[in-house]
C-alpha cells in the first residue's frame, strides 16, 4: 500500500436564497454544520460569485434602468432588452464582440466574457446580477470571516461560468482569489530526463473552479464546494494573475 | 446529516516509463493495485496522453528528420531547432500564429494549441512526442482493455495541456474521451424563478480534466488519475464535440 493523495471535493448544499447584507461565510458554515461538514485548514472553498452579488447588493432592477440612445441602438441589432444592455454596457471596458443576443465585453474587472459578467439565471424575475465589484476582496473577506467564525484558516476561490475560444462549452472559472497563489510555476524546473519544462504556469485557480463545479451544476441549488486535500501555494493571491495581458496574448 | 455528494480525486502513482506497445490499462490496474486501489463501475480514468503517445509509438527520433526548405526557414524566425519545425508542421492542419519559440496551430484532430500538441517534456532527450493519432479511440481501447481485464465499466478522459486566449497559464482539457458524453447539456431547463438558462452547455470533459490535473502536476509522476462519485451522462462520447466550429466561435 502505496502512500497515496486524494482530493475530495465536496458540495455544500442548503443555503438559503441570499439576500442583501447576508453574510456569506456565516450561511457556509450553517449548511455545512447542518449536513455534518466540518471546515478544516488548508480547505479551499469554493464560491459562485452569484450567492456573493446578492449578498453585496450587485443586483439591478430592470425597473429603475433608464436606457440610453446608444443602448436603444444596440438593442435593436442586438434582438436583445434595452434595459438589459445599458446594464451590459455600463459595467463594461470594452467591447470585444456583438451578435445576436451576446455582447460579449471586457468587465471593469478584466475579465472577457459574455454580456459582460451580467446575469439573469438564478435571481428573481425582474433583476439582473453583476459580478461582484472586486471578487478578490469578495474573497478575502470570505477568508477573514471563516477564521473568525471557525478558526480555520482556508483559501477561497469565487467562480463564475465562462465560454472561451477554439473549445465549446463553458467550464467554471476563478473571478476571485484569497489565501492561494492561482498559478503554480515550473519556472526553471526540469523534468525526470532533464528537460527544461515549457509549460511554465498551470491555472490551478480555474481547474479548483473547475472541478467544483462537477459538484455544483447550475441547477442543484449549490453554491459553494470545499475542495480538500489540494496542497496548494498559499499567499495573498488575485485573479486579476489570471487576465492575460492583451500584449501576451498569442492565441487570439 | 444530510446526504452530501463528493467527488474523490485519486492519483495512480508508480506506472513505469511506457514503451511502445505497452497495454495502458495494463499498467494503471498494475500501478492501481499496488497502492490497493480498486477501480469500480462508473469511475472516470483520466490519462495523460504523454503515456499514451508513447505507448502507441507515437514519438519521433529528432535524428531521423529531415528538415524541409518551408522548415528551415520558419526555423529562423522562430529562433527553434529546423527539425522541430518541421515535426510541428507536419502534425498541422493550419497554423494560427507563430512567434519566436512557439508556432500555435490547428491540429490534425482540430485541437489549436502549442506546437500543435508536439511535446519535449518527459520524454527521453532526442525525441519528440506527438498527439495521439485518434485520441477517442485511444480512450475506446483503455476503456474496452479496463472492461476485459478487470471486469469494470469506466470511461476515459484523456487529456493535454494547452494554454488559451485571454486567460493567463496553462490547463489540463480532454483531447479524448470515451463512455462518456463531454458536454452536459442545460437546454430548455428552467432555474427555480422559472427562468431559461443561458448557459446551455457545460463542458464536463475540460472540467474532469482539469480537476484530475490537480493531483497529476507536472513532475510528480501521475499520468492517471480516477475520479469517482461523478454522475457523468454515459455515451460513447468523442472530444471532437469539444471542439467549436470556426463559424460558432464568437470569442475570437
């Protein structure tokens, strides 16, 4: 019998609807105590940014949202809510492309995706969910608290769902990191016939994403995912490491 | 207690240096049951396709290339070995771009990633290790092999690291699969307000992959790894449904 290293990633099912002013890691640890789940250190929990906007308020009214002319203008080639796109617009950088129904945008967070982090899945008719302002800090947060509640000193990851280039599907990625660095460098590292590796960074932040969200879904009203048994780098960590420079973009 | 779902992510530590001709599912039931670890039905057995190529023969002695003129030149611009060039070339189907040390193209099995998956880590100096030729069917045969053998119904993902566009660092995703269906649809499906979802595919096979990347890593010497207690939708499955059509890709 070989010493062997498992992870074990498990859901945390239970949380209430959140609300605005909900604490995020008070409602973690209530579920987890209620299906016998107990935190421990060198856990990393893992959030969907959703349950984080509502507990920060990042939520809009389609009610109170006046459209703008250019919104107006888009809507229509759009086929999309004018409302819904001057939401779209105003928490965007930059437009990378519009089809559709799709706008897909630079968020004021860096991050490139579709109709710019904004969401309709999972909140009440009428309301649309943004990203949270700064996930990082969402995180870090989220950390501050589970040590204070618990006593326990985790990492956090907070995710959201992206579509990407070449590949089809969307897979979870990291919007927001505390307590990790999100890549693991080779860096100089050789391997076992010597070689110098090429692949120099593994986004270990978005395959936690990732693989959390084999226990999520999108419809199993699970929110958060406690990873554990990964040994990772600790550190303050941001996923703003994980936005590629537009200049270093080969791929595109 | 409620009933709580995990997922357990195992790494097959100990499979030897691979030679042409070798049985993979062979080597994993042999490395599995040394570190006493069973497999069971419905697990999914991740494998690096590194040991697959090798296995399959799939490497090149960089002896016995012949650099073309087309080689040669490119070989300059690109500050690499003409002989490497011309390997890269000749496994793709398009290039995307090319830049000093790096071509990123098309591969014969529509996979755009680094030197068009032509690989120099871990394996022995002087040789290069190409993509498996057809990795679903590669996965088909460790799947059927795992059948025979041990009497066990898995699937297999098998995976390569490829870095992307926009986000910085590399992951692991499925460049083959098989018993299982990549993209976990959400089509039609309503969320709990009664609200269509959006996000109409999931792509589980990148996600498996990538979370099997977490205790494989680079140099720690695990090319397998099963990941059990996944309720993944069984299919025979091909990666080629992971792959978009130029026509549907709106990120780029």
């Amino acid at each position: 019998m070989v010493d062997v290293s498992s992870i074990v990633i498990t859901g945390i099912r239970g949380i209430p609807e959140v609300k605005e002013g909900d604490n995020v890691a008070a409602l973690i640890l209530e579920a987890a105590s209620n299906q016998g789940f107990t935190l421990a250190n060198g856990d990393i929990v893992v959030v969907t940014s959703k349950i984080i906007s509502k507990a920060e308020g990042r939520m809009v009214n389609l009610n109170d949202v006046e459209p703008s002319p250019i919104a107006l203008r888009f809507s229509k080639s759009l086929n999309m809510d004018p409302k819904k796109v001057e939401v779209i617009l105003s928490e965007a950088r930059r437009v990378v492309r519009m089809v559709k129904g799709l706008v897909i945008a630079e968020t004021r967070q860096g991050f490139v995706c579709a109709n710019g982090g904004v969401d309709q899945s999972n909140v009440k008719p009428g309301l649309l969910a943004l990203l949270p302002k700064n996930p990082d800090r969402s995180a870090r947060r989220i950390v501050r608290d589970l040590k204070r509640k618990a006593g326990v000193d985790v990492a956090v990851v907070v995710t959201d769902t992206f579509g990407r280039p070449w590949r089809e599907g969307h897979t979870n990625v990291a919007v927001g990191v505390a307590g990790l660095i999100p890549l693991r460098s080779y860096v100089g590292l050789k391997d076992d016939f010597g070689f110098e590796l090429k692949v120099t960074n593994i986004a270990v932040a978005d395959e936690i994403a990732s693989a959390a969200e084999l226990v999520m879904g999108k419809l199993e009203r699970v929110p958060v995912a406690v990873v554990r048994g990964y040994r990772y780098e600790a550190g303050r960590g941001s996923a703003r490491r994980l936005v590629r420079k537009v200049s270093r973009d080969l791929f595109r």
